[in-house]
C-alpha cells in the first residue's frame, strides 16, 4: 500500500512537470526557450511517470524497461534538445527581442570563409 502511494506521488509530479512544460511552449516567445521548457519537461515529466511505474511494478521486467526508460530520456534528450537548437542557429533563426546575450554568434561557427 505505500508503495502504490509513493508510486502515485512519483507520478503525480511527473504530471506536474509535464503540464509545466506544455505552459512553457504555449507562453514563451521564441524557440530557443519553448526549447528548454520542452526538454526539461520531457526529461523530468517521463523520468517522474516511469520512477512512479517502477515504485509500483518493484523488480519485474516491466519495472527494469521503466528503468531504461529512464536512461534513455535522460541520455537522448539533451543531445537532441543541443542539435535543434544548433540547427535553429544555423538557419538564422533569430532570438527573442527579450534575449539578452547570443554566445553561438560570438563563436566564429556562421562566419564565411
């Protein structure tokens, strides 16, 4: 029984995470940060909700894919989370009025030859 409870907590801020990110994509102005809001909110919100499975499963197999589960997101997510946002750069996408600093243009990646 407290397992299932601290499974559902696990869950439940999984949720939370993940309904936090979709305020993120909706509210923020450029793509850069709905970026970060996206991969926080797919890196914490899918790690809580499969932390939670694995809490309830225990040490089943289904408890261990969860597991990887986890792995996987917490191992794919930055590095495609770098590549969109590298490749939103290259294509001169620009950043928000808001945006203070750009440190991609301060390297020399865009310069022509």
């Amino acid at each position: 029984m407290i397992r299932q409870m601290i499974g559902m907590v696990f869950i439940w801020v999984g949720i939370a995470f993940d309904f936090l990110g979709v305020l993120g994509l909706v509210r923020l102005p450029d793509v850069y940060t709905r970026l970060q809001a996206a991969t926080k909110c797919v890196t914490f919100g899918t790690a809580g909700l499969l932390f939670g499975i694995f809490i309830i499963k225990g040490f089943t197999s289904f408890g261990f894919k969860a597991l990887l589960g986890i792995a996987f997101v917490f191992f794919t997510s930055p590095v495609a989370a770098h590549a969109i946002s590298r490749a939103a750069h290259r294509g001169r996408i620009p950043l928000a009025k808001e945006s203070v600093i750009d440190l991609y243009e301060a390297d020399d990646e865009l310069k022509e030859e």
